[in-house]
C-alpha cells in the first residue's frame, strides 16, 4: 500500500510537471530577465514626471516582450498606452501580457519601425500632436544611428 502511494505521487508530480511544461510552451508571452530587473526603479522614474491625474496618451517605441507596458499600465489609470514594436512576432506576447494582466488602458500593439517615415507609425493611425509622452528604452545601443534619428526627429510630431 506504502509503495502504491510512493508511486502514485511521482506519477502525480510527473503530471504536474508535464502540465507545467505545456502551459509554458502553449503561452505567447515572452519574458526578459532585463526588463523585470529594471521595471521598478524605471517606474520611479516615470512617476516624476508623468501626470498622475490628468488624461495623457503614451507611445512606447520597441515594446519588446510588453513586460514594461504592463507593469507601468496599472500604476497610471489616467494614460492610454500605445505599445508598438519592429519585430512582429512580439505583437502576441505583447498583447497577451496586457489581457492576462486586465488591463483597460493599453492598445493592441501595432508596427513602428522608427527609422521609418513618421505618417507610416503605428499603422499611420496616429494623429499629428496627439499624445503627450514618448516612451523607449533599451533600444538606441542595439539599433543602426538611423534608428535613433528617426525616432529624434519623429517623436515631435506627435507630441
Ligand atoms: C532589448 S529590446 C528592449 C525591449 C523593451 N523596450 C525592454 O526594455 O524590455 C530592443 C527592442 O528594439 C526593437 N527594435 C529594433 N529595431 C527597431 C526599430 N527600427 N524600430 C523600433 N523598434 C526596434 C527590437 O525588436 C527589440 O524588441
């Protein structure tokens, strides 16, 4: 009976781990080891300069896995976020940090490619002078001075 049990418990904590495994590999979410270790002391950082009770739309530049968006969303009801990435593929792990999390007040990632011409950002959806805040981090080190550029020269165009 003693044995049955011992067995029976592996066989559960086989189950367990497989189920794990699965549920990570079924989940669009990426995740950065950079981007939890910077979310918090950025987000004190922000909280000195965004406004805190007055309506305000923000644009992130290379979104990257969406982990950044998600955790500022909550702490600033008041903004509306605009995620936006280069790389496609991140358009899922983005969105899927965002549902997961209920957040109600960031946008469906879109394309921004910021060495691109400004009227092609954000699917050309964006409106000249609209929003109040450009967010980008972690992007400019890894990028062609192009990048840079456009993203310099663009970013007042909406702001
Ligand atoms: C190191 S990740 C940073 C992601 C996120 N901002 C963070 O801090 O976790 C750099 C990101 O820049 C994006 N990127 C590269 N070239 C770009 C471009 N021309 N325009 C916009 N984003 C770009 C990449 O797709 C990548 O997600």
């Amino acid at each position: 009976m003693r044995a049955l049990t011992k067995k029976g418990n592996q066989l559960l904590k086989t189950c367990i781990t497989l189920l794990s495994f699965s549920q990570m590999a079924s989940s669009k979410k990426q995740f950065y080891p950079a981007a939890d270790r910077n979310k918090q002391p950025i987000l004190d950082i922000l909280k000195d300069h965004i406004s805190l009770s007055d309506k305000r739309k923000c644009l992130e530049i290379s979104s990257g896995s969406g982990q950044h968006v998600s955790f500022f969303a909550p702490h600033f009801p008041n903004v509306r976020f605009y995620p936006s990435e280069e790389s496609r593929f991140l358009f899922d792990s983005i969105n899927e940090h965002v549902k997961s999390d209920g957040l109600g007040n960031v946008e469906q990632a879109r394309y921004i490619d910021a060495s691109s011409p400004p009227e092609t950002w954000y699917d050309g959806k964006l409106q000249k002078e609209t929003l109040d805040y450009v967010y980008n981090c972690n992007m400019i080190h890894l990028v062609p001075f192009s990048t840079t550029e456009g993203k310099q020269k663009s970013s007042p165009l909406y702001i």
